[in-house]
C-alpha cells in the first residue's frame, strides 16, 4: 500500500461500508413495501446506467480537475440524493421519486471511489501498482456489501430498517471526510491534463481510446461480465435463499457477508500474484474460468442441500474468491496505454458502472422464461466469453518502452524537487 495513501483506503473502505449497507436488504424492503420484482429491477437498472455515466466520467474529470476534487464531487452528490432519496421517496412510498433520487445518488460512489483509483495509478510505480489496485479493490469490497451486509445484519434488529438507512448516510459522510482531509499526496490536487487542453477533448479522448486501443474495450467489457452477476444476484438471490431454502433473512445477510470476506481476501491476494505470475494467467484461468465454474455451483449446491447453511456458505465463498481475481484488470489496463491510464481507467470504470445495470437487466429480460437457473447458465456463458476476452490482453513492446521512459523522467523530477 502506498503509505501517503493509507487514511485514503481507510476512508474508501468507511465509504463503501455506507454505500453497501443496503445491498443485502434494500431489494426485499421494497418487497415488503409492495413493490413488485420488476420495478425493484427496474430501479436497480436506473441506477445502473448512471453508475456507468458517472464511471466513465471519473478518469476523465479527474485529467481536468484533480482526483480529489472529483472525489469531494462524489461525496456530496452522495449525500444530497441520498437525504432525498429516503426522505421523499423511500417513506412516503413514491416509486418516481425513489427512481430519480437512487439514480442521480448513482452518480456519487463512482465519482469518489474511482476518482480515488485515478489517485492510486498516479501515484504508484509500476512495479507495486498490482498490489496497490488489490488493496484498492481489497477497500471497496470490504466495504460494498461485505461489513455493509454485516453492518446491516446487526443494526436492522437493534435500531430498524429505516434507521438503518440514515446510519448508512453517517458512515459514508465519515468515510469521505477522512479520505479528503487526511490524505496528504499531492498528486491527488494536480489535474494531469496539460494547462490549456480542451475539456471537450479530454472527455473525447476517454472514449476514442475504445478505437485507438482497442484492447481497452475489451479489458472494458471483461470488467463489465465480472460482477453482472453480483449485481443480479442482489436482485434475485434474496428471495431465492428465503422463500425457495427457507433462510432468514440475518442469514441471508450473513451468508453475503460470507461470500464478500471471501472477495476481500482474494482481491488483495489476486493482486500480489498477478505482481509475481501474470496478469492475464490471474485473471484468465482464476477469474474467468473460476467463475464460470462458481457461479452455477453457488445455485444448485445449496438447493441440492436444502437449508444447509454451511454448505451455502463454502459455495458463496469459493463464488466471491472467483469475482476477486478479476483485480489485475486494473493494475494491467495502465500498463497497456501508460500515457493515457486516466483515460483507461474511465473505461474500465465504465465497464465496472455497466456490470451495476447488465445484471439486472438481464433479469429483467430472462428469469420469466428461462427461471433462475437459466439466467444462471447466462451468467456462466459470459464469464466464459471473458476469458476468451482476456487472452487478447497482452501488453505491447511499444508501451512497455513508454512506461519505461516516463518512469525514469518521474524519477528525474522526483530528484530535482528534493535538490
């Protein structure tokens, strides 16, 4: 971990712990307040599309104006929409006010968290830039749904759902204070445009590298197929483990706390090997191929054993250990386009904005006529089509010789500010 970012992680991981409060448990509230499955994907899809907006627009902003103003962006938008979302739309039971206050709330986490991303690539070699992304993605996943769900499981009984909403607001304002006022890197205040470039031309170069480099479309796409799942499951699973198994809902709870400690560990570890064996073989063959395999156990395991706690629960975490080693997309993506890792970036935060809404929408478009277990073989037939993805991910001579070349004029600057 870069140690003049070490309050930032702290405060991503007290963010995303605000953020994934509702995630094991907003789908079923919802429920229980009459709303219909359909609608609860429908808004769950909303959000989506303005998570990849606002995913995209991260790198990008963070060029112009500097990760930490695009994070303090992120914070209030998150806070505002959030205060409106549970004021006027989540108590007095209005579905359109809920839709647009949750989607324009959308735009705030990827503002921050991936704004924080931008801040990590800048100031990480890239010798240590695996392990700093793993503990990135080690934070955020802490964080949204893992201690969120866990967080959740124990204030729900105590203090009540509503409630519970509000102290997901407290953590989240916590989080982002500490993440901005601590973190003392100055890489964070600097935009890495040049003086005078043209903002148009800075959003357009975020998205005509999907053209000029097409491997990070690909790397854009792969990160999209990574958690679609997690997201439908969000939707779908709920019900599934409650209504088809007989769980409660704490265990429920539980059991993605679980999968997603699970998905911690491997994100940090997923990194560190990636650093010693390859990117690709990580992400190939333990991400793409795991997963594949995960998935559709994490299904039929427990129904064969219905009721079984334990046996869900080894299932869900070989599942989110498979989603983590998927981390190295993010240490491997600067290096593909070195001179334009801001940019890269946006794209695979707009792949990780997409996976928000491809889940659900592919609920929404299946489950009434292929069933759960349909759309779980889906699922299992995307992560295959991302490892086929994955072997066209290689990093070129020429950008290698780049990163090289800025590398050593960093070091260069680096010595002459010290003297």
């Amino acid at each position: 971990m870069p140690k003049s970012l070490s309050f930032g992680f702290l405060g991503l991981l007290l963010f995303m712990i605000g953020d994934g409060v509702e995630a094991g448990y907003l789908a079923p509230f919802l429920a229980s307040h009459g709303v219909s499955t359909a609608r609860v994907a429908l808004l769950f899809t909303v959000y989506g599309v303005a998570v990849s907006i606002a995913s995209w627009l991260s790198g990008a902003l963070s060029d112009l104006w500097g990760p930490r103003r695009v994070m303090t962006v992120g914070l209030v938008i998150w806070a505002v929409f959030e205060v409106l979302f549970l004021r006027f739309g989540v108590a007095p039971g209005s579905y359109p006010i809920m839709v647009a206050a949750y989607a324009l709330r959308g735009i705030g986490y990827p503002l921050f968290a991936f704004g924080f991303l931008v801040w990590i690539a800048a100031a990480t070699p890239p010798r240590q830039l695996g392990a700093a992304v793993g503990w990135f993605w080690f934070a955020f996943a802490a964080g949204l749904p893992t201690l969120g769900s866990l967080f959740a499981s124990l204030a729900i009984p105590a203090i009540g759902q509503m409630a519970t909403f509000w102290a997901s607001l407290g953590l989240v304002v916590v989080g982002g204070l500490i993440a901005l006022l601590c973190c003392r890197d100055r890489s964070g205040s600097e935009r890495r445009a040049p003086e005078g470039a043209n903002p148009v031309g800075i959003l357009f170069g975020s998205v005509s590298i999907v053209w000029r480099e097409p491997k990070i479309l690909l790397a854009g796409v792969t990160r999209a197929i990574n958690t679609s799942s997690e997201y439908a499951f969000l939707v779908i699973m709920p019900a599934f483990f409650t209504h088809t198994l007989g769980f409660t809902l704490e265990q429920w709870l539980h059991l993605l706390s679980i999968v997603f400690l699970s998905n911690i560990v491997f994100n940090l570890g997923s990194g560190m090997a990636a650093d010693k064996i390859g990117y690709r073989r990580v992400i190939g063959f333990a991400g793409c191929l795991g997963t594949a395999i995960s998935v559709p156990l994490f299904y039929y395991m427990p129904l064969i054993f219905k009721g079984d706690f334990a046996v869900a629960a080894v299932f869900g975490a070989f599942y989110g250990a498979t989603l983590a080693c998927y981390v190295p997309l993010s240490g491997l993506v600067p290096q593909i386009c070195p001179k334009e890792k801001a940019a890269a970036l946006s794209v695979l935060g707009l792949g990780a904005g997409a996976s928000v809404w491809l889940g659900p929408i592919i609920v929404s478009l299946f489950q009434s006529t292929v069933g759960i277990a349909g759309v779980i073989w889906i699922f299992c037939g995307l992560y295959l089509l991302s490892g086929l993805l994955t072997c066209f991910l290689s990093v070129s001579e020429k950008a290698q010789a780049q990163a090289k070349a800025l590398a050593e004029d960093e070091d260069e600057q680096g010595f002459s500010l010290s003297h």
